[in-house]
C-alpha cells in the first residue's frame, strides 16, 4: 500500500515572473516554504508545506507555449488542484483576505459540499495570470452528527435522480468504490 501520495507537480505558467510574484504571495499566506531549481538544468520555483522528507511540492516553470487555461469546458488537462486548509475559518479567511482583496477570480464562494464528504468546505478560484483552477478544501476530523447526516442526503439524492445508481446509499457506496488490477 502507497502512504506517500504525490511526489510533486509541475506546472508549466504564462509570465514566469508575474506569475511567480502571484505564488508566492498565494503560497506565502498559507505558510507554505519555497526553493528554486537554481537554473541548473531547468528554470522552476517549488512550493511545499515542509522541507521534512518526505515531501510533496507543487513547482511553476516558464511555459514554451500555450495559452491560459479555460476548466470550464473539461479540457483535456488538469480539473484544478486542492490544498488543504488548517480550518474553516482559514477558508473564510483566505477568501476575504486574499482573493478578494487582491480581485482574484472566485468560481465558488466558500461553502459546504455535503457530497464530496462530511463537513466538506471549500473556495475555489483561478490564477488570475494563467487560469489556472485551485481549490482551497478543510475537512473535519470528526464531523458533526447534522455534517454526516447532510452528507448521506446527498447521496441519497444523487441515487434517486440517477436511475443507474441502486436506489440507496449503501448502492451508491457500493457502486463508488473500484477495484484496480495489482501486480503479480
């Protein structure tokens, strides 16, 4: 069983340097650390939460050619791109303190999202420079009885208003989870 996660991801960004000036201050307010490839082999800016290995780090390199991005028409590509958040209220906070203050694009105000999981708050937003879709997510670690309660009703609406669901959320529970071909 993998317990890493993702190693890292690279992004390849319009304006390397106002987009690098937009990151940092982005990944500056939610604490995060940064290092630089140095140019050595390739031009890239690393962000991470720790510098303690292991490690998961997101890098930005200049683009070679492109345009911004567009989620909306579920191009080919990444959706967007979730960090995690200490609280709620780091939610809330990040949205009035840093996106609206700096008139970054928000797709969906913060709000709870009862059928991602218990609890689920979120805000997501775009880079402004490449569209880039971020989302900014906390999930309680013992969620209410009204937060599960919520979340099976929405399973249970989407298995009512899909007929190739089984009509109840033990159906839809089951039918969710995949089974993936492992290695001899």
């Amino acid at each position: 069983m993998r317990w890493r996660g993702v190693s890292h991801v690279e992004f390849a960004v319009l304006d390397y340097d106002d987009s690098i000036a937009f990151y940092d201050e982005l990944f500056g307010w939610l604490g995060y650390s940064s290092f630089s490839s140095l140019n050595m082999e390739y031009q890239s800016i690393y962000y991470m939460t720790r510098y303690v290995n292991p490690h998961s780090y997101i890098g930005i390199q200049p683009a070679r050619t492109g345009v911004k991005l567009t989620h909306s028409d579920q191009a080919v590509g990444i959706n967007h791109i979730a960090l995690w958040a200490r609280s709620r209220k780091e939610v809330d906070r990040f949205h009035r303190d840093f996106l609206m203050k700096r008139d970054v694009p928000v797709t969906d105000e913060p709000k709870e999202y009862p059928q991602y999981w218990p609890g689920y708050y979120a805000v997501f937003f775009d880079d402004p420079i490449n569209r880039i879709h971020w989302e900014l997510a906390w999930i309680p670690k013992v969620p209410t009885p009204q937060q599960v309660w919520s979340f099976y009703r929405a399973l249970r609406g989407f298995a009512k208003s899909r007929p190739d669901l089984a009509n109840t959320v033990p159906g839809v529970t089951r039918q969710a989870k995949r089974m993936l071909p492992r290695r001899d």
